[in-house]
C-alpha cells in the first residue's frame, strides 16, 4: 500500500498484530478502527487546546503509543486525498501511522512511521463545563441554560456538593472530576494532618452527593489514593490527579465516539444515520464532546449524521434545555420529540439507532440511566433498532452484580409538580420522581467505552471480559 502526500510517496509495511500490545478492540494507547484504514498525521505532540491530528507512536517490540486530544477524519482524508483515511489517538515525534483491521480488530493490519508532519486542526469546545482556575473549581451553572452561560466559582466543599445535588454540575464523567476537584478544596480547607476528622467527612459529604452515579465515588477513592501513595501534601496530590482525571476523560469521549460511530455505521449499513438519544450526554456531561452525544458529533463531523432527535427528558428537561444547545453549538441537524413520542416514533421508522449515556453498569450489563431510558430501549428492541449505550470505563461497576442491586435516587416531588419553579400541578400534589431507571442487558445492543466495544447482542459477557487494570485504561 502507498499513500501519497506532499512529502512524498510513502510505502507501508505489514506487522503481524501481536507485534504490539494487543486487547480486543483496542490498541493500547490507541483506537482501532473496525472496517477502516486509520491515518492519523503530526509530527510534534498536540495539545488539546489546540486542535488537531496525531499520531501513536508505534514498534515491532510493543512500545506503548502515546496520546493524541484532536482529530477530525474529513479533514484527515483529504490532507491525504484518501477517502477511506480515518484519524486516531495517539501523539508523538516521529510522524504518520497507518492501521488496516478487519471487523472486531481481528487480522493484519499495515504501520509504518512516516518522517513528516501535517497538523490538521479542530475547533476547540466553546465553554468548559468543569476546570481548575484561579485556585478555585470553575463550572457552568447547567441550571441555567439555555437562557444564560454562566460560571460557577467555588472554593468550599459545602457550595460544591450543593452545586452537585442541584444538577449544575451533572453527567456521570462531569460528577466524577467535580468529585477529585472537591478532594482538592477539602484538603485546603481542612489539614488532613491536624484536622483529620474534618478532613473525612468532608470528603464523606463530597463522595455521597449523588449516590447512582458510580464516577463520583470511584474518582473520590481514586484521589484519596493518590494522596496517601504521594510523598507530596494532599492538596498537592490531589491537584495532580485531579487534573490527571480530567484529562482521562477528555481523551474518553473522543475515543468513545469514534469507536461509537464506527460500529453505528457499521450496524446501519453506513450513514447518513438518524439517532435519538435521551438527557443530555455531551461535553456539558463530560469535559468536552461527552459519551453517547461524542459519538453522534463524530457522525456529524464525518458527514455521516442525517438529523439527531433528543428527548426533552422530564422533569428537568435536559434533553430540551441542555442537548439541543450543545447540537446548536456543533451545528447538527436535530429536532427535539417529547419524550413519550420516543418510543412510537421508533416503530414509525423515524431513527436508525438510539444512543445514551449510562450513570452506572452493572457487571452483567444492566445499565442505569434517565429515567426514559428503558422505555426507548423497549421501542428499539421491538423496531429492530440498535440500542448502545456509550460510556467510560469509570462507569462500569463490577461490584454490583445486576441492575437490581443499584440505588436509584428519588429526586423529590417537586421537580414534577413544577417546571423551573411555575407549579403545573395541583397544590399539595404527591409525586414519584426516580431520576433514572435501569435497562436490563438483554435490551442492549452493545456497550461503547473508551478501550473496547461489547458486544451484548452476540453473546458477549461484561462481566466475562472483567475490568482493565489501569495501564490498559490509559
């Protein structure tokens, strides 16, 4: 195979799979594509806040590749006037890599490192759900979109686990990194040292806020890791990981949705698709692009995105509020369906595939989401429409053994008696508010995380494949 290219022709050479490190459906470090010829350009490490392709580092003796933030495949196609080309993860010094995979990432596939670069550029997220600035954890206040973009500023655990409870931070990822942030504030606001006791149950208060979503615990733990296996102080420590976690979850949701999108057009036939989805699972979830809304963004940058149709999601409208004003923002094609439409609209043939996001996953696959979500998987399943559920490992439980043993949180009666505080019901009216429900596995078309795709309708076990260790995660 040759690729041709303003810095020349360049032959590329065939290396047997097992000449790098190797888990199905992933390359460490990397993405393998299913049914693709990847490219993936740049001849110097790229950061995320600028925008473009990399490439991963790759060798015959296993070298672990290392990380890439950006891609965009239309724009990778043409630099290399190959249509079949595919941008991947992975960023590094020496130029271009190359991989052929056949379905599943099974087979042979052709790499060879190429002494050129060519940065192709993309456009950065416009807002930042969730940073570090100015020595404070700075977040918009989701509660307030569409109407009004506005940031939070918070230097205290009591306001952060209040800004978590009221949803103006939200989305499992999103949670998570507000959670090792909050490790942050406690251990400045309280000297794990000379305050210990106050120091726990501030990060008590923080790691229980919101007990379905499974990131914000594990994250809390895995800072509180960090901490005691450092040499250096806890706020320091926690800093570190916090900003680690962050990154981790960037990088998550462009890998999930290219590997979404991939198995989307694959499942469809090709695009250009339709896909309903459910709440809000964008880059307002997440840090930036989110889970199941990366993998429709990807469809839409790939040209492979017919229209998107988001729920509203009551009683809190997410989908309305929150997913129609990131799709906005990407300049996709959508309309907004109310959400007991969602299943008739998927007999009526109005979608291709449904996407969402999940809060936590069980170890056999049971899936907790908004509430909605088992309704639309039901319509799928009737239909004979894919329902996959995209989201980062950090989502998977396998200490909780099916759906049945997850907590659902109860949100109150006033969320439904009410929209954005205008009663709609009558006064004194009881009401039953989970904020999410669980859709059993046998419902579920695949699962999507950053490193691999499960594919439960072909008998493929979750809890058979097991968790990765951290080197494989990375």
């Amino acid at each position: 195979m040759v690729y041709r290219t303003e810095a020349g022709t360049h032959d590329v050479v065939p290396l047997r799979l097992s000449d790098l490190s190797k888990r199905r459906n992933r390359l460490k470090g990397g993405i393998i594509h299913d049914d693709v010829q990847a490219a993936a350009l740049g001849k110097s490490p790229l950061d995320h806040r600028g925008g473009g392709a990399g490439i991963a580092e790759v060798s015959p003796g296993g070298a672990r590749p290392s990380r890439v933030h950006n891609y965009k495949s239309t724009r990778v196609r043409e630099a290399l006037g190959n249509p079949g080309a595919q941008a991947t993860r992975g960023s590094g010094n020496k130029g271009n890599l190359a991989i052929k995979l056949n379905r599943n990432g099974h087979g042979s596939f052709l790499a060879e490192l190429l002494p050129y670069s060519v940065i192709v550029q993309t456009p950065r997220q416009a807002f930042q759900t969730i940073e570090w600035h100015d020595e404070a954890v700075r977040l918009i206040d989701q509660t307030r979109l569409p109407q009004e973009e506005h940031y939070l500023v918070i230097t205290d655990v009591d306001d952060l686990v209040e800004a978590i409870k009221r949803l103006s931070v939200r989305g499992a990822p999103a949670i998570g990194v507000a959670g090792a942030y909050g490790i942050v504030l406690a251990a400045r606001q309280f000297d794990p040292l000379t305050q210990p006791r106050e120091f726990a149950a501030a990060v008590e208060r923080i790691r229980d806020a919101r007990p379905t979503a499974v990131n914000l615990a594990k994250r809390v733990d895995q800072t509180m890791a960090a901490i005691k296996a450092s040499p250096l102080p806890a706020a320091e420590a926690a800093l570190e990981t916090a900003h680690r976690i962050r990154q981790d979850e960037l990088d998550a949701s462009i890998e999930m949705g290219s590997l979404g999108a991939h198995l989307v057009l694959d499942l469809c036939g090709g695009g250009p698709v339709t896909a309903m989805t459910i709440c809000n699972t964008g880059g307002l979830a997440a840090v930036e692009r989110g889970t199941a809304l990366a993998v429709i963004q990807t469809l839409h940058e790939q040209g492979d995105l017919a229209e998107a149709l988001p729920l509203e999601t009551r009683p809190l409208l997410q989908g309305g509020r929150l997913t129609t004003w990131e799709l906005e923002k990407m300049g996709a094609s959508y309309r907004l369906i109310v959400d007991s439409a969602g299943p008739f609209l998927l007999q009526r043939g109005a979608a291709d595939v449904v996407l969402i996001g999940a809060d936590r996953i069980a170890a056999n696959g049971d899936t907790a989401n908004k509430i909605g979500s088992y309704s639309l998987a039901l319509g799928a399943k009737a239909a004979g429409i894919p329902f996959i559920v995209v989201a980062p490992e950090s989502t998977l439980d396998f200490e909780t053994p099916t759906g049945a043993a997850i907590e659902i949180e109860d949100r109150g009666p006033l969320e439904v008696t009410s929209v954005r505080d205008n009663p709609i019901a009558t006064a004194g009216s009881g009401a039953i508010n989970p904020a999410f429900d669980v859709t059993p596995a046998s419902l579920i078309t695949a699962i999507v995380t950053e490193c691999r795709v499960v594919r439960l309708d072909e008998g493929e076990s979750l809890s058979a494949l097991g968790a990765l260790d951290d080197s494989e995660t990375r």
